[in-house]
C-alpha cells in the first residue's frame, strides 16, 4: 500500500444506508483518484447528534473507539466523507487535550485513545495540491456550462476552533473543487445555513420549511442543481421535495448531488457507478445533458 | 398551551422573583468551562438560530434564565429540544459562549433530573436513535424509523418515504451489527455512570471522588 495516498477510513451508517450513494461514488471516486481507504475494522456509530444531547460522554465514548480502531491500522490519517461524523471526530479530538477529560474519556472508552491522529473530511484531502494535479490529468468530462450551488451545511467547518476546516460563514473548498473541474458556481445566501438536521422525523414541518427555503434560494440563483457533502444535508433536500411540494411550500425537482458524484462524473464515471439513480428527487441526465468534452487523455 | 402564550409568559417571567436553582449554573460553568455570566444578551446568537422563530425562549434567553438561576423556567421551555447544533451561535458569539455545549449539558441535567421534555417527539427520536447504537452498536435506519413510530404514537410517520427509498435501493433489508458488543455495552454503561457523577454531585464531592 502506497502510504501516502491510504487513509483509514469510517464510512459511518448513513453511507452504509440510506446514503450508500455517497458511499458507492465516494469509493468510485478515491480508486480513479489512486487514494486507498482502508476501513477501519468493526467500526461503531459515531452517535452523530443525538448522543451527544442526551449524554456527552456517550459520544465522547463511542468516537474514543473508532479512534482507538483507527490507530490500530497504523495510517496516520482518518478521513471521513460525513459532515457529520467529522464533526464528533474533532469534537473528540479536541476533548483529548485536556488531560483530566482525556481520562475520563479513555475510562468510557474502555481504553487507551490516540490524540495524536489526523482527521481530515473527504472535501479536504480533494484539495489537496497532488490530488489536484489527479484531478486536472485524469478528468475526462468537463463540467462546463453546469451551474452548482455550493452547500456546505453546518458541521464541515462549524465550529471553527474545533473543526479546523475552511472558513465557518463563507467556506471556500468545495467552491474551488468545483471551479476547477469546470463548473459555473452559483452565487447564493444558503451555503452554510441549517438544512433542519437531525428533525425531519420529530419535526418534519421545521425541516420541510428550512429545507424549503435552501431549494428557493439554489433556485433564485440559477442553479441547476445543489452539491453537497453532508449524507444528512442530502436526505433533507433530496428526500423530503416531495413532502415540500405536498405541504405547498414550493415545487422545485431540483438535483441533489453528493461532490463525489459530480467529481466522479468529470472523471469518467458512469451514473449507475456513482448511484446516481438511487435519489428521490431525479438528478439522471443533467451531468450527461451538458457537453462531455474530452479536456485530457485518460 | 400554545407556544406563543407560553413564550410571551417565559419572557415576562424573567424576574428574581421565581425560584432559583444556584447549582445549576455552577454545574453547566464546571462541566462545560463555559463562562455563562459573559453573556450580555446581545441577541446575536438568536439572530442567527434557523430555529429561533420555533422556539419559545430565545437562546439567549436560556443563558439569562442560567444567570438569574431560574431553572424551571428552562426546562419548561422548548427551546433546549429544538437547538439542532447546528453551531451558527457559537460561531458568532462576541462574549465567545459555547452555547450547544451549554444545551448538551442542560439536556443531560434534564436527563439526570428527570426534567419532562417540553418536546416528546424530539426526545422519542433521540432515545430511538441511541437504542439503536445500544442494540446493534450502528444505526439501522428501518428500525430507527419503526421504533420512533411506536415510542411516539405516530404509527405512519414517514410512510409516504418507505416504498421508494425501498426501490431506491436506500433501505438495506438486515442491520449489520457490530461484532464487539459488549465493547459497545461497555461503553454505554460508563457514560451513563459518569453522566451521573457528574450531575448529581457538586464540584467539593466530585474533586474528593478523585480522577476516573
């Protein structure tokens, strides 16, 4: 295994769910990029909101494992594709540094946890200058002629002592990644506002109008569809249109995007490879209904 | 009563008037190292909650009522169940307040205290959603969804989504559980033994019980 390209990787549930096409299209995606995840072994939840709101030391206890587990890969760097499995991983991260939790946290852990590992999100290491230079050789299909609308959600870069990931009220990163791949990028007011988290079960009227109003201003703004890195963002805005449209707060069908589907499509991927086809609100043909143009040999 | 009653009647009640709870504070300053009593109420953080116009009590209302010790007024309000951490607040806080660390830890007092959640469908999806990790050590979405159905009484929420998530090849028939559970189990317990710790003693009584 080339060390430098291989990351121990946590998918977390919801790409082994209701987001496998994050998964399928994010494991896509890093083989065309020659980046090797290793996933770690027997992983658990990381406990993603709820846990943490009922009790912070569930959480803090539950990422202490996977950390533990990802150490023992010997890699030097975790990399997770989920907002929000990134942001307990940091949270933990960030907990481990005061001495008096860390015990406390290696006590529910059930034993030792390294602080020392490198966590970074799937979004940051495509920023990465030598995966940059991948991108630009091994891109097939230009994006150009595509408006996007960037959506960061809130957990890639909020907050921003923990997180240490772009800039928390207008991030740049997944703008960029974008750019360069061809696209025009929209843009808009909604790219780090809450798409409704964690309530649309409870809730769902809140999510319906938060969700509702991120659509209408991708909307006003031209955009052909959103892109997203966040399986949570996805669900909300792609799952629930139908809901919004039946609860008469705007009939809008426009495509959710995972980054890694419209990165995967520029390098050549098919469609059912990076699983286009499983969203509720239809995103098939619009990648494909803009000029493929061949910028560079394979 | 409706919420809008409820909150005109939480923000009139903010006065010395009411029973006061002086632990609380000192709980939620010890273990979250927030600095509560920076807060000058400048609204900043409500200004910017997407779920402000939900909610009864302001954010920062939450952190006056923590000020002035006036515990019931906070878990009667609904506010503490509708933040999302969705961390906008914490982001733009000029007297920098950690204000979801600050709910993480009234929601686990609340917990401890046997506080009754002014919203019980939140509460329901959460307690789902951990059973879940409990039984399996991961989440599995189907019977996270049939669960939050039967703990809630809304036996048919989410229906309309079932069949084409299903078609979709979005629902995965079987949970894959994790092989270690009782590493998972062992997890489980501890939390809840330090949660416990934490919340029922003051801070002389926690310093005597010494490092975990």
């Amino acid at each position: 295994m080339n060390a430098a390209n291989a990351y121990a990787y946590f998918p977390g549930c919801s790409l082994h769910g209701t987001a496998c096409d994050y998964g399928q299209s994010t494991e896509q995606m890093c083989e065309r990029l020659d980046i090797e995840l290793l996933e770690l072994e027997d992983w658990n939840c990381c406990g993603s909101s709820p846990a943490h709101m009922v009790n912070p030391w569930l959480a803090l206890g539950l990422v202490g494992r996977n950390l533990r587990l990802a150490g023992q890969t010997g890699l030097d760097t975790v990399v997770l594709p989920c907002a929000a499995c990134y942001a307990r991983f940091k949270e933990t991260q960030h907990a481990l540094k005061d001495p008096e939790t860390a015990a406390r946290i290696e006590y529910v852990a059930g034993g030792a946890v390294p602080s020392d590992l490198k966590i970074e999100p799937l979004l940051g290491v495509l920023g990465k200058p030598e995966i940059r230079v991948k991108l630009h050789d091994y891109q097939q299909r230009s994006l150009d002629g595509l408006k996007l609308a960037p959506y960061y959600g809130c957990l890639l870069t909020r907050p921003s002592e923990v997180a240490q990931f772009d800039d928390p009220e207008d991030p740049q990163s997944l703008d960029e990644l974008l750019k360069a791949l061809g696209a025009e990028v929209v843009s808009w007011p909604g790219k780090v506002s809450c798409c409704g988290a964690s309530l649309p079960i409870s809730r769902p009227e809140l999510v319906w109008r938060m969700s509702g109003q991120l659509l209408a201003w991708a909307a006003e703004a031209g955009a052909d569809a959103i892109v997203t890195a966040c399986p949570m963002c996805h669900s909300n805005l792609d799952t629930r249109q139908g809901q919004i449209r039946r609860a008469g707060l705007g009939d809008y069908h426009l495509p959710i995007f995972y980054f890694t589907q419209v990165v995967g499509y520029a390098l050549g991927l098919d469609e059912s490879q990076l699983g286009i086809g499983r969203h509720l609100t239809n995103a098939k043909g619009l990648l494909g209904r803009r000029r493929p143009v061949v910028t560079q040999a394979g | 009563m409706r919420s809008s009653q409820r909150a005109a009647q939480s923000v009139a009640a903010l006065d010395l008037s009411l029973p006061q709870e002086p632990d609380l504070l000192e709980y939620i300053e010890r273990t979250t190292g927030e600095n509560v009593r920076n807060c000058y109420q400048c609204g900043k953080c409500a200004a910017g909650c997407p779920l402000s116009a939900a909610m009864d009590l302001q954010p920062q209302q939450i952190l006056r009522a923590l000020q002035l010790g006036q515990t019931d007024l906070i878990f009667a309000s609904d506010t503490l169940w509708l933040c999302v951490s969705c961390q906008t607040c914490v982001t733009r806080c000029p007297c920098e307040v950690d204000l979801p660390r600050v709910m993480d830890a009234l929601r686990s007092w609340a917990i401890v205290h046997h506080h009754a959640a002014a919203q019980r469908e939140v509460v329901a999806f959460q307690r789902t959603f951990i059973k879940s990790i409990e039984l399996t050590g991961r989440v599995y979405e189907v019977g996270l969804i049939g669960g939050y159905n039967v703990t809630s009484g809304h036996l048919f929420s989410s229906f309309d989504l079932a069949a084409p998530m299903v078609l979709k090849g979005k629902i995965k028939p079987l949970p894959r559980r994790v092989k270690a559970m009782d590493e998972v189990a062992g997890i489980f317990r501890r939390a809840q033994e330090v949660q416990q710790r934490e919340a029922r003693s003051g801070r002389a009584q926690e310093e005597k019980g010494g490092s975990h």
